[in-house]
C-alpha cells in the first residue's frame, strides 16, 4: 500500500513541536513520508526550521526543514514571543549545528519533489498561497488541512480573529478564493474546535513516560517548551494547562490514512472567506454554511468536533 506523502509547512512554535514529534516519529517509523518547510508567524522562518530541524533529530527522522517566504503576502510580519518564547520553543534553546536550516533549496523545489498526498498548515497561508500561483498542479489531487479560524467564536487574537489568520490574512483569502474546484476541499481546523485539546502538566506526564531513555533530549525539549506555554496560557486566563491546534490539525489531516480518531471528529462543508482589508476584522474567518448568502459552492470542509482524549493517546502511541 502506498504511504501518505506529506508536506508539514510549520512555524515551530510550540504546539507546531508536538505536531512535528509525532509526523516525525510517524516517518521515522516508515509509516509517512515526510518534508518540513517553515513559515513566518510564531517566529521567524529561520527559527522556525531550526526547531523543526531539532524536533525532527530527537525523533529519529531523516526529515530536515526547509524555510519558506521570510514575510506574510502583503503586512508587515508580526511574531509571538510573548506566547512562544523568544526563538519560539519557550525555555528550550540549546540549538546544535546540525539543526541549522539549509539554504540550498527553495521551499517550493521541495514540494515540488515531495509529490505530496497530503499537506498540513500549521502556521499562515503564505507558502501554501505562493505554491497555488506557481505550482498550481501540486494540489490538485492533494488533501490540504489547516490550523486556522474562529468561526462566531471568540478570536485568540482579536476578539474575532484566530492568529494564523491574523497573520497573513491576505495569503488565506487568496488560497480560499482561488482553491481548484477539482482538488479535495480543504479541511479547516479552527480553535473552536482545537482549543479543547488542552495539555495539562497530568497528561504531559503521561506523554513522557512512553518516551524510551534514547529519547531523554525529546523529554527534556517538551518540558522546558511547554512549560513556557503553560504559563503564556495561565497569564491569558485559561489556566496552568495549554491549547494543543496544530497536533489536532495533524491527526485530522492522516485519520483516513492512518486509520486514526475514528468516531472522534466531525467535519461540516461550508463556504469560507475571510477579512484582509480592515484593521478592526482583520482575519476575521467567516462561513456561508449552506449556501444562501453568497451563492457559491462550498471550498472547506470545517472542523467542528474532535475527542481531546484520543488525540493525546494517538500522539502517544507514535511516540512509544
């Protein structure tokens, strides 16, 4: 049976780390095939495949990260420190050598020869909009899931707009305006749905005893990571735990191929656009659920029900 080829386009980013520890132990294992390219959001494109690229060692991968476009499609670009630490995995910054990024290829030379089943965008849209316009081929027959959204819920941005959105919501509105009617709609994780996949200091436990003694450096980088976005979170009112998006976004985007989360997501068709031109609205994501406001044909499919509890035990099986 042939093996999901998957792009992860990431901006790593803490919950990015989770999702990339269990792509990568998921590719380590021979279950996917497996490239890493970076956006700019969470941090930089350079921080970003660093962290990828160390993430990716610790769990045995081969895959190594690939920045993308340096900046968002038209705004200026806008990173998280405050939410992500100042390099963009909290407490974690012991960078070695061979996590520095490559410089040699483009990011679009690597999806190109990824010939990709599957793409994951955990951060904003910029390098997926930027494929659309000079490699529209690439997706046609290809499954596209992203972190991204807040649909008549209150924004973690703004008070309507989710902050990949937010980022590069001109990037968004290009892909959701021109996406290939003969390509898979997108599927479209938003924080309605993924800010119930909360981490507590309970479950990271959890998650850290099916790690083996040869993935001691693993551990070590997910404690001082999610230590940092336990706090962010506890400062913002959520409490001493942390909303884990992009791992949500990953195992949604494999359950058919995987086999995975069974009975544990529902997905609802809809029309989707968003605000790129207004300061107030800015990424502000909006749903024509059936069709009757604007007349036109659904482009994503929408998250609306995942089962916290099953993600963490797929994350946990990969990882053992």
């Amino acid at each position: 049976m042939t093996i999901p080829r998957v792009i992860a386009d990431v901006d790593t980013g803490i919950d990015d780390a989770l999702a990339l520890a269990w792509l990568g132990s998921l590719h380590a294992r021979g279950k996917i095939e497996l490239t890493v390219t970076t956006s700019a959001g969470n941090t930089t494109v350079t921080n970003a495949a660093r962290n990828s690229n160390a993430v990716l060692r610790m769990t045995g991968s081969r895959a190594r990260a690939i920045p993308g476009l340096p900046r968002p499609r038209v705004l200026p670009l806008t990173t998280t420190p405050e939410t992500h630490g100042p390099a963009g995995l909290g407490y974690w910054e012991d960078h070695g050598p061979e996590d520095e990024p490559d410089p040699g290829r483009s990011f679009l030379e690597a999806w190109r020869a990824a010939e990709p089943t599957h793409v994951l965008i955990a951060g904003p849209a910029t390098n997926l909009a930027y494929a659309m316009d000079h490699a529209p081929r690439l997706l046609e027959n290809t499954h596209v899931t992203l972190m991204t959204g807040a649909f008549t819920y209150p924004g973690n941005t703004t008070p309507t707009a989710e902050w990949n959105a937010w980022v590069d919501p001109h990037a968004l509105k290009h892909v959701l305006a021109n996406w290939p009617a003969t390509a898979p709609l997108l599927t479209i994780c938003p924080i309605n749905s993924t800010e119930r996949v909360l981490l507590t200091p309970q479950r990271l436990q959890e998650v850290l005893q099916h790690l083996s003694l040869a993935q001691a450096e693993l551990a070590d980088l997910l404690i001082d990571a999610t230590r940092f976005y336990f706090e962010f979170h506890e400062e913002v009112g959520v409490g001493y735990q942390a909303q884990i998006h992009d791992l949500a976004a990953a195992q949604v985007l494999l359950r058919d191929e995987l086999w995975i989360l069974r009975g544990d997501v529902e997905k609802k068709k809809a029309t989707v656009d968003v605000e790129a031109d207004s300061d107030l609205l800015r990424g502000t994501t909006v749903a024509d659920w059936d069709g009757s406001y604007w007349d036109r044909a659904p482009n994503a499919e929408i998250l609306t029900r995942i089962a916290p509890e099953s993600v963490f035990a797929t994350f946990e099986k990969a990882l053992g």
